[in-house]
C-alpha cells in the first residue's frame, strides 16, 4: 500500500503525471456546441412538451414551443438574448457534438434531469418556483448553463454557474469520452489526471468563506476529493471527513487560472497542482505543487461523478455571488507506476526541464 513506499518514489509519480501530454476536450471539454452544449446563437431548442418538466416560453406563451432557452435573469425575455444558453438539467448538455469521437447529433429537449447533468439543490430548481410565470420586473439569476463569453480561454464559451438567491449544486455524471474511451467505472486502480480552468468573480470578495467548490465523487457514492476557492478567490482544497484547507494561491479574476488534481485510485492519494494567474500584473504564474500524494483518508473506488456547490443568498459582509467561470476540463487516465531507482532521476530531470520550458513560455 502506499505509506510501505519511499517518500521519493510518491513524490514522483506525482511530477510523472505533470508532464504527460494533454488529452484532447471531451464531454466537459471548453463548452462549446461540438463539445455538446448549447446557447441561442447555435439555436434553439424545441420543446418535446415532456409531462413534468418545467416549461419556459417567450412573453409566457407556451404557443412558442422553446423550452428552457434562458433563465430568468436574460431580461427582458428569454428568446431574444445572445449570450446565455439553456440550463445544462433541461437538454442533452454534454451528450452531442463530434468532439473526442462524439456521436454528432443536436442539442435537444429531454426531461429535466434525466441527462449527465442533473439539479440538486437550487438553481434551475429555485427558478421552477414561479415557472411557467416569469416576472420581467424581478432580475434574478439562479443557473448552471453554458454561455458566450469574449474572454473564453478558448473557443467563445464557458460554464457559468450563478446563485443570485440560493446556494446551488449541480451533478455531473462522467463518460467514456470524457476518459478517451474508457469507461468510467474501469477508473479504479489507476492514475488520474484532471486539469480545468477557472475565473472566478470580484463581487464576493468580502466573504472570505467558501464559495465554490469542486467534488470528485466515486462509484460508491464517496466524496473523495474537493477543491474550492473562498469569496476572495483563495484556492482550498478539503480531504475526507476534514475542513477547507486554505491555501496562500489566490486565482485571479481578470484571468484564467489553472488547477491540476491527480488522483491516484489504487494508492488512494491525491496531488493538487494550480498555475494562479495574477491580477495586480497580468501574468500567468508557475506550476506550483500544492499537494504530493495526500492520503485521502478512504477506499476510493473508480471516478464516475464530479458535483459543483456555489453558495448564493446572502453572503458575509454585504458580498454579492456572481459569475464563476470554467473552461477546457482535460482528462488523462494512466496505469498506477512506480519508477525502479535507475529511471527515476531521469524522471526528475525531464519534470524539471518540463517546468523550466513552461516558465519560458509563460
């Protein structure tokens, strides 16, 4: 098991999987409409009128047929706005487009719910109150969907969670193509590399508790890691069973940070890596370990879900919950490797020319 290993050999299988290539986007990818999701300007989704669902429809009229175009907060209707897209419970978010060996297809209504995205608590649910009945007058936002945003990191796209009046929390169940290929409950045993982007906002920045966070959930239903920020963007992490960590790494909210987790399934560790981006001189900072091979305190199993939970409501302070921005998730799955002593300097050396060309470039 992984505390009978010598420190060193952990520590390197860490830095191993810092410099193996990035995969291409899959499921998650940078939200885009080949990536599977959806915003009016890819066009709109029919309604299948599906018993039980939600129904949101232009000045009211259920005549329209559109469903679930555009919460509440695209005032003053929801058809005619250019940038937000459908909440990511109401359609096949995800589950379309040709991206990493996808089945092609089209954004299309499905019941609420029933796709990998699912509404736990808030959002899209917190706008069902008052649904089909939007009030013009009354500019609230409670959403997780997909949305047009000039700054992307790339593409013209990023998933936008928002919590004008409640916390939320939102499910996402992992796929084969988010895996390249392999199917999510095949996961365990392995070595697990999963790198976003984030870009989170100003507005909160006077409470300085948890905000955002991340989980990494497991075939048995076990949280097994989470990272986070607080209210004033520091990033967090939390171990099973434990209390936010708060790190000294802040993300910066005029650029886009990067956050790397590697979870090791057999060994049951995990490792947290972040390049901050640097709000006071505009620059991307190094690749910075935050963690090596932190035993996460459980049996993991294989990784089959992600879940985000934003607070909203009233925050510490007078803060405001706004935009959180993520983009281009990247997925790498390798076999569990421990290096023999004569190949792990060379390991080392190549890490430590990896890290060197990546401050050149930055």
């Amino acid at each position: 098991m992984e505390r009978s290993k010598p420190q060193i050999q952990r520590f390197l299988c860490l830095l191993a999987a810092c410099c193996w290539p990035w995969e291409a986007c899959a499921y998650l990818g940078s939200f885009e409409e080949q990536d599977g999701y959806r915003i009016p300007l890819g066009g709109q989704i029919l309604s299948n009128h599906i018993l039980g669902d939600a129904q949101f429809y232009l000045n009211n009229l259920d005549t329209n047929g559109y469903t679930g175009v555009v919460p509440l907060g695209a005032y003053p209707n929801t058809l005619g706005d250019s940038t937000h897209g459908a909440d990511l419970s109401r359609y096949n978010a995800g589950a379309y487009g040709t991206n990493n060996g996808g089945p092609g297809g089209t954004a299309a209504d499905i019941a609420d719910n029933s796709g990998l995205w699912r509404a736990l608590a808030g959002g899209r649910l917190n706008e069902d109150v008052d649904a089909p009945y939007y009030y013009g007058t009354t500019f609230t936002r409670d959403y997780a969907q997909a949305y047009r945003y000039p700054g992307a990191r790339t593409g013209s796209a990023v998933l936008n969670f928002l919590a004008s009046d409640t916390d939320l929390s939102y499910a996402y169940t992992l796929d084969s193509r988010d895996f390249n290929g392999t199917a999510p409950g095949a996961t365990g045993g392995s070595l697990i590399q999963m790198a976003f982007w984030v870009c989170p906002s100003e507005w909160d920045d006077p409470d300085t508790g948890n905000i955002m966070s991340l989980s990494l959930t497991d075939a048995m239903s076990q949280t097994v890691f989470q990272v986070g920020y607080t209210g004033d963007n520091l990033l967090q992490y939390r171990l099973h069973g434990g209390a936010w960590q708060t790190t000294t790494h802040r993300l910066g909210s005029a650029g886009w940070s990067e956050v790397l987790i590697v979870l090791d399934t057999l060994n049951n560790t995990a490792g947290l890596l972040t390049r901050a981006f640097n709000d006071d001189n505009s620059t991307l900072g190094p690749q910075t370990v935050v963690l090596s091979n932190q035993v996460l305190g459980l049996d993991a199993d294989s990784l089959t879900g992600l879940q985000w939970d934003l607070r909203g409501g009233t925050l510490d302070n007078g803060a405001v919950s706004f935009k959180n921005y993520f983009d281009d998730f990247t997925f790498t799955l390798s076999p569990v490797l421990v290096p023999e002593p004569g190949s792990a300097l060379l390991l080392a050396l190549s890490w430590l020319l990896t890290m060197q060309r990546r401050r050149v470039n930055t």
